[in-house]
C-alpha cells in the first residue's frame, strides 16, 4: 500500500484512482454512475479535493434532451429544427469510423456537439453543421 507523505499532481493521481475504484461499487449498489473530473490541490497545505459527479443512469439523456433546443441552428420556434432528443446515440459515420451522438456542450460554441467513438470510447467535439450533414438533414 502506497503511504503519501505530500500532495502533488502525482499524488493526486494514486488518489483520484483509489477513490474513483471505491465510488463505484458503491454506485453501483445504488444503481448510479460515478465520474471523477479533476479538481484541485494545494501542495503547500496538503489537501486534494476532487470533483466528484453522481448522475443517473439516464441523466446524460436527459441532458442532451435539454439542451438540443437550445442550440443556435435549431430553432424550433422558427422552425428550423434539425435535431431532436430521439438523436441520442444516433450512429454516424465519419472517415470509416462510428460514432454515436452524445452530447451537447453550450460552453462550446463552435464544438457543441459531442459524440464518441464507438471502438474506443474516445470522446469528439465537432460543429452543428457537421452534424447536419452527417444526419443528412
């Protein structure tokens, strides 16, 4: 067993993998997901608070339901919608791999669309307009 005698990045690594290991059997029994999102630490003081996120199984759809209308290019009032909430883990193709539709980040205008990898879990921001043409629409 490691023993840590001072907090830095490294340290903080051990940690964050030992913690994430233990939330998840514990999210598991309640039937949630566990992610652990960085965080931050303080050498100088010796402390390490990891940002921790609890979810649902079924928020992350529930998410993207909420915020395809919040789009720029997909004004429903104006009826100019394209994508819809059914679109979650919608596959599409790009250069010969597949992909599936996974959400959205507001906080990224021009990359607002996530989608993943479905070989590798690798996760890929790419713009409305793209999306809209590999949906054909």
């Amino acid at each position: 067993m490691t023993h840590i005698t001072s907090i830095d990045k490294n340290a903080c690594d051990v940690i964050a993998k030992e913690v994430e290991k233990a939330l998840k059997e514990v999210a598991e029994r309640l039937g949630l997901n566990v992610s652990l999102n960085g965080g931050k630490f303080d050498p100088q003081v010796g402390t390490y608070m990891p940002k921790i996120t609890f979810s649902t199984q079924d928020s992350a759809r529930k998410d993207f339901a909420s915020s395809v209308n919040l789009l720029r290019s997909n004004r429903a009032y104006m009826g100019e919608q394209w994508l819809f909430a059914e679109d979650y883990e919608a596959l599409v193709t790009v250069k010969g791999d597949e992909f599936r539709v996974t959400g959205i980040n507001l906080r990224k205008p021009k990359f607002a669309i996530e989608i993943t990898k479905t070989s590798t879990g690798e996760k890929y921001g790419i713009t409305e307009e793209s999306l809209k043409k590999l949906l054909k629409r």
